[in-house]
C-alpha cells in the first residue's frame, strides 16, 4: 500500500526501508511502500519543558523549586537509538517514548538542582536562584546523560523557590 508523508520543517524524519536508512531529513515530503518501510519523527525544534520538584537544604528545610528547562535535539540519529520515535500507521507515535524524553531530561534537572540545593542554607537557597540556575545549566550542559540522548540544553530558568507554607510564615514573621 502507498502512503504519503510530509513533515514539519521542525521535524526530522528517517525513513527505514527493509532495515535500511532509505531516507532522511527535516520537513521531507515522500511517497513509500507501507508494509516494508518504518518512518520515526524526531522533533527537532526547541521545546519547554516545565517542572516543579522539591529539594531538601543543608539546614534540612524543603523548599519547592518550579521553573522551566529549554532544550533542542541536535543529534536525530542518537535519540532514534535511545528512544522509540516510529510512527504508526496513522501517523501518531508507535509508544510512549517521545514523552519519555522529557521525563528525562526534567529527572537530570532534579538531580544537578539537589546537588546544588542541599549545600545551600534555606535562606541562600531562596535569595540564590542566579547560582541555581547557573550550576544546573552548567551540569545538564555537561551531562553525558543528556549527551547520549542528542539533544543541547539551550536554557534553564528558574521562576520560584519557595519554602514550605508554615516555614514561609515563620521568615515573614522575622
């Protein structure tokens, strides 16, 4: 059966024919063989990806950090590796995979963010979102984590740090 394909400037797509890069590129447009080609569309443009976790400081206080994590897939092939990108016979997404992706990649933000956060006193930690930041942006960038899925992390920004509400109330109180 002939199918056709066309793709978003911002997507990358592989077409595989009988095993073999047939294929590729961004924002392609084709015609194929459906029962012997596999297509996988790789986004390629950069993506926000919103995240809110909790961190413990050096004095033992929990304070909530919420921001957001830009990044870009700059190597199409790795990802391809790493995840599932194929696409169905209805052109969605074959698994769960591409989500996946960003799951990742907030989990490596949490870890860089702890190991900043708990060398911090509460008080540091709440005036210190500058050097959060800067830290975390420094520690994906170099991430072979992050690496070995293809994609840049272009910019993080944290919005908020806040403490608990009863220990919120405590500082105001001061």
């Amino acid at each position: 059966m002939l199918a056709f394909m066309k793709a978003r400037p911002t997507t990358y797509l592989i077409h595989y024919q009988r095993g073999r890069v047939k294929r590729e590129g961004a924002g392609l447009a084709f015609l194929y063989y459906s029962p012997t080609s596999s297509i996988v569309a790789i986004p390629v443009g950069s993506a926000d990806l919103p995240f809110a976790f909790t961190e413990t400081t050096s004095d033992f206080q929990t304070v909530t950090i919420q921001g957001q994590l830009t990044h870009q897939v700059t190597d199409p092939h790795r990802l391809a590796g790493a995840l599932d990108f194929s696409l169905d016979r209805r052109g969605n997404h074959a698994s769960d995979d591409p989500q996946k992706l960003g799951e990742r990649l907030v989990n490596a933000a949490q870890i860089q963010a702890h190991d900043v956060v708990q060398r911090l006193t509460l008080r540091d930690a709440l005036v210190s979102t500058g050097t959060i930041v800067a830290q975390v942006l420094a520690g994906l960038r170099s991430s072979e984590a992050v690496r070995m899925l293809g994609v840049t992390i272009l910019d993080v920004t944290i919005v908020a740090v806040k403490p608990t509400s009863e220990i919120g109330r405590a500082l105001e109180a001061e």
